[in-house]
C-alpha cells in the first residue's frame, strides 16, 4: 500500500489568513514581513502562499504567524482524516488497483475517481504505465549534394 495513500489531507490558509487581515497582495505580505525581520523575496512568498511548501523554514513560519496574527493551526489544518489501513486492506492490494494503473483510456473520464468496492480486472504491472507501443517511422534518405 502506497505511504501517501495513508496520509491526511491538508488545507494550506495562508491566502485566507490575509483575506481576515486584509492583507490584499504578496508583496504587502512581503513588507509587513520585513518589518518583523524575515527576508523573503517575493518569489519565493509566491510560491509559499499559492501551494502547501514542502519545506518552509521557522522564520518564515514564525513570521507569518507574527504577520497574520494566528496561530500554526490556522495556517495548516487536516481537511480529510483517513483511516489508518488494516492488515486485511494490505492483503487484498495489488499494484494493478493503484489509481493510476486502475484507469482506463476507454472508459476514463477526465474527472471520473475510481470507486470504494469495485474491484478491477489484473494487468500486468508494466501494461498501461508507460502507453501503447510504438513504431518508429522509416526516416527517408536525403540525396547527397
């Protein structure tokens, strides 16, 4: 069973945070943050404020926190708890029922989400993971000059 599939869904609220504070832009974050002492270019705020950071130091985390007058739990909170698996979900897995490996070209949808209970024929692992075979084209000869 895949780690990430065990894992709780987080919601990152950096931008509702600044919304309560009406703080309108990424570069009023900037300042105000460089009022309590964090330097951060406005780039790298971007890319903190827009998506959950795989990494984030504590100076830019206490300094939001400083900034946005809130706590860590405000920032980040669990949006989905999932169960922790059973040895019986581990034995029953496959590789081919991985939702990547579960879809099919014909009858996927883009936002169709494969179903608790339904269980899916076994491939090979190695069919559907890298596409259909291809042919190379036969490159013609150029006349020589």
């Amino acid at each position: 069973m895949s780690r990430l599939a065990t894992l709780n869904a987080l919601e990152w609220r950096v931008r509702v945070m600044m919304a309560e504070r009406h703080i309108k832009t990424i570069t009023e974050l900037r300042k105000q943050l460089e009022e309590v002492g964090v330097e951060i270019s406005t780039t790298q705020l971007s890319r903190i404020v827009d998506a959950l950071p795989t990494r984030l130091s504590s100076e830019v985390l206490a300094g939001l926190t400083t900034v946005l007058r809130c706590d860590i739990g405000d920032l980040i909170r669990v949006a989905r708890r999932r169960p922790p698996p059973t040895e019986q979900d581990a034995d029953d897995r496959h590789p081919s029922d991985t939702v990547s490996n579960a879809r099919s070209t014909d009858d996927a949808t883009p936002d169709s989400s494969p179903k608790r209970g339904i269980r899916r024929t076994r491939e090979p692992i190695s069919a559907n993971v890298t596409g259909p075979k291809v042919t190379a084209l036969p490159i013609p000869e150029r006349p020589k000059r």
